[in-house]
C-alpha cells in the first residue's frame, strides 16, 4: 500500500548505514540516590511509550543522555519476550540517562524507522538474533538489521499517517487506564461507605466470614501427566488476575467418575493461597456461571456460601477487591520468602455488609463499568489490528 504519488522503488539498508548505536550506563546499587538523574529502564517501556511509574534515580555525571526522537530498545532482559521493545523519545523527555540493558538508535530517519520497529519483521529478525545462552540482542547484530526505506518525501508522509493511528492507539490506552483507576476508585468508596449508592439504604452490618460459607481444597494427587486434556479446571491465574472466572480461559485436567475431589459452582470464591509477596495473597476471584464438571487448581481454595441471602456473589466479586478488605487480608500472610495464608484465619475475618438490595445495586452499577471497559478494550484491539495490517501492506 502506497500513496499514489509515489512510484519509485525503495531501497534496502542497514540500521548502521543511516544510524548509529549507543549504549547505556553501567551502575551499582550504592550509585542510587532520590536526587540523581532518571535512568530508563525496560520498565519504563509500555506499549511503545514512556511510563514513569517504576523508576530509578542514579547519581552520576558521565552518561550519554536521550535525544529527542532516539529510539530507546531494550536489548537484553531476563524475560526473552521483551528483548526488542521499544519505544520513541519525545522533547520533555530528552536529557535523561538510560540503562545498560538499553541501547538507543539515533538517526535523521527515526519518525519513519519508528514504525518499521513495530513490524513483525523486526520483531522476527529480534528473535533469531537472540544470544545462545542470554536473552540479548547486541549493537553489531543491531546494526546489521535490514530496513525498507523508502524517499524522504514518501517517509514524511507515511510517518505522518501512522502517526495518527499510533495517537489514537495511545488515547484508546488512556481510556482504559482513567476506567480501571475509575472503577478501582469507586470500589474502594463504596466499600468503605465514603459514598452510597442511596442514602436511604440502611447501616452496613458486621459479619464474620465463617458464618457466611465454608471452604473447600482443590485438585489432589495429581501429577503432571494428568494435565493437557479431560475436565476444566480454574487456574491460579485466572484467579489472580480477575475478579470473575472466565470459564474458557480454564486448563484440562483427567478425573475419573470415582475421584474425590471437588467441584466447582456458580457463586464459588476462590482464593490465591500463597505468593511471593504479602501484598499478592489471597487474590480472589468469583465463579459467575452454572457450570458441571469443573474443578479448581491445588495452589488455590474455594469458598462457598451458606446462601445468597446475606452475601451476592455479584457484590462479593468488588467487595474481596477492594482496599479495604485486602488490606484485612494481607495481614494473614506468614513466611519470609514465600507467603503463605491460612485458610481458619481467613474465616476469622469481619467484613461490613450491605443489605442485599444495596448490594445489588452496587454490584449493578460497578459491573456497567466493567461492561464498558470491555467494549473500549475491544476498541482498542480493533485498532491494533488495524496498524498490523497497514505495517503489513506498507513494508512488504
């Protein structure tokens, strides 16, 4: 795909033939300080922008410091899915320091070359350039990297428009962070009772989550040979991940009709039992479906309710999100490297409880938000879809 009035051949060249490489600075622990400079990280890269909410300050004099429209790649990470990323240096950002598993690539193309590092192209020439024994790229494979480059008018203008989507990409990407800080907000207001749904609802009553429900174990005696095929079962992620049970996202696991072991139902909560930090245990989520021969992972156990007359699995799903319960939660965490939680402690927990007609409300309303953070993800998927497919027909 081309603008018409351009009809010459592109040519083929390296990124070291238009540009140069420059690597990151090297420092220590003691080097750390509140009131040196920024250092970039690959943290700092998300969704091929800048974010600034994990940063590092390092006090030093001797680094090479961003330019404006650099593009800032990380080249060497523990996880191999991130070695590649990138993303482009803006003005307000120019002037601070970068780490050493971070390169840049400076050149007079990179508002055009930008988009090529958004190809699948590139992400494949990434992959097979990968070292042996670390997940890295290195500045001479870097400069060997082979881009279509088309002429300088012909760059403007399709950096021009692909500029516009990437705008709407990342304004779709605020939409959906300003909803989820949103929601998250509310939740938390609501179930500290900072703001109610109707001023006439009556006073939260306290209750004792023993009193509610009771828990039961997950999948026993199981080896890894059991899982690929057979039954659903709800999997640690999908708990920690989400407050409700995405029943398609479950693993397989073999269970004979004689097994004993427990199934799951609508209205089951489930929670995480240990982690590697105390601020991750007990993550919840509920099961929202009528479902048969489903089952629930060993790491994890579930909690059942008396009736749905005091609690709504509905409101549950905010509720054990919330900071006001997490914040219960997390002291029951034990251990020093790895968190453990137990479950007698758990059902120990006092909660405030609405009446069921406010927590239908709540419930209602919170889940109208959730609803339209599906339809603006969906959006957003939309439009990536879109930018693939005009990558794919521009650099062909």
């Amino acid at each position: 795909m081309r603008f018409p009035e351009f009809t010459e051949e592109w040519e083929t060249k390296k990124l070291g033939e238009i540009g140069e490489i420059v690597n990151g600075l090297t420092y220590s622990p003691n080097d750390i300080a509140e009131n040196g400079v920024l250092v970039l990280r690959s943290s700092n890269v998300q969704n091929r922008s800048l974010a600034f909410e994990d940063n590092v300050y390092v006090r030093t004099d001797n680094y090479n410091p961003v330019q404006e429209n650099d593009i800032l790649i990380c080249v060497r990470n523990g996880s191999k899915n991130l070695i590649g990323k990138n993303a482009l240096i803006n003005k307000e950002n120019e002037g601070v320091a970068f780490g050493a598993f971070m390169s840049i690539y400076r050149s007079s193309f990179n508002t055009f070359l930008f988009h090529w590092f958004d190809t699948n192209e590139y992400k494949e020439i990434v992959y097979k350039n990968l070292g042996a024994t670390i997940n890295s790229i290195n500045g001479s494979d870097l400069r060997k990297f082979k881009v279509p480059f088309p002429s300088i008018e012909e760059q403007k203008k399709l950096a021009s428009f692909l500029s516009i989507v990437d705008e709407r990409i990342q304004t779709q990407n605020k939409i959906l962070i300003h909803l989820k800080s949103l929601i998250e907000s509310l939740n938390d207001s609501l179930s500290e009772q900072k703001i109610r749904i109707n001023s006439n609802f009556e006073n939260w009553k306290k209750v004792r989550l023993g009193d509610l429900g009771y828990t039961f174990t997950g999948l026993s005696g199981k080896t890894k040979e059991d899982f690929g095929n057979g039954k659903r079962y709800i999997q640690y992620k999908q708990i920690f991940d989400s407050s409700k049970i995405v029943i398609e996202n479950c693993g397989y696991v073999n269970v004979s009709e004689n097994e004993n072991q427990n199934s799951v139902k609508y209205g089951d909560i489930f929670f995480t039992i240990s982690s590697e930090t105390p601020d991750e245990i007990g993550m919840s989520s509920v099961l929202l479906e009528d479902v048969k021969n489903v089952y629930l992972n060993s790491f994890c156990f579930g909690f059942r309710l008396n009736s749905f007359n005091e609690m709504l699995p509905e409101f549950a799903r905010f509720l054990f999100r919330s900071k006001v319960v997490r914040n219960e939660i997390k002291k029951l965490a034990q251990g020093s490297t790895r968190y453990n939680m137990s479950k007698t402690e758990l059902l120990k927990l006092e909660i405030l409880l609405p009446s069921i007609k406010e927590q239908k409300e709540i419930s209602s309303f919170l889940c109208s938000l959730v609803q339209k953070i599906q339809t603006e993800k969906a959006i957003l998927e939309q439009l990536e879809i879109q930018k693939k497919y005009l990558l794919q027909q521009m650099f062909v």
